[in-house]
C-alpha cells in the first residue's frame, strides 16, 4: 500500500534527521552508537537534499535510487547493535531497532512513481 507521496516522505526524511541527531540524548546512549547515529544523521540529511523530489535541494538522485538506499539503511540498521557490538546498550539497541523498521515502513509505504508535483 502506497500511501506516501515524494513531498510526504520529504518531511518523514527530514524528521528521521532530526531523530538520528536527537536520538542520543533522548536516549541517553553514548559511545559508539552515538557516534553513528550522528554520522546517519548527516548522511541522511545529504542523501535528502540530494533527492530529485519536492524538498530535495540539489536533486541529482533519483527519488526511486533513494528508496533502494533507504531500504538497504534500514536492514543494516535492524542489525547494527550485534555488528557494531553494542547490543548490550539496551537504549541504543532499540533506538535503531526502531529506526531501521521505521525506515523499512517508509520505503513499504512510499509512492516512488508519482510525480514530482505530489
């Protein structure tokens, strides 16, 4: 189901910027799981202006190429306290448990054919 335009993604983007940058102080996690989801933060926001749709500023990716990054993002994130080895931080590991299903959900619910005037 299909739900999500290109300018309604936009926003979820940039909202999972801004969760990527908050999540270790919310949360209260340091260390090396901070430091990624720091680094995330960043590569997503680039990857979101980059985007060829609504609120992309440089548009020079294309919006269905971002959809594929973001699919791939969210498995390694659903993976990423075992491999990163920091399972045993049970703040850290549920932020990205549930920042790779968020991601995986978007990309399920994103309409990647619509028009950019969506």
């Amino acid at each position: 189901m299909q739900i999500l335009s290109p300018r309604g993604h936009g926003y979820v983007d940039y909202l999972v910027v801004i969760g990527f940058f908050s999540g270790p102080r919310v949360f209260e996690f340091d260390g090396v799981a901070a430091t990624i989801a720091y680094v995330l933060a960043g590569a997503h926001l680039v990857l979101t202006l980059a985007t060829a749709f609504p609120l992309g500023l440089v548009r020079i990716v294309p919006f269905p190429l971002h959809g594929i990054i973001e699919f791939f993002v969210g498995v390694v994130l659903l993976g990423l306290p075992w491999a990163a080895s920091f399972a045993g931080n049970e703040p850290a590991k549920l932020f990205f448990l549930c920042a790779g299903a968020t991601v995986i959900l978007a990309f399920l619910v994103t309409d990647y054919r619509a028009t950019l005037r969506a």
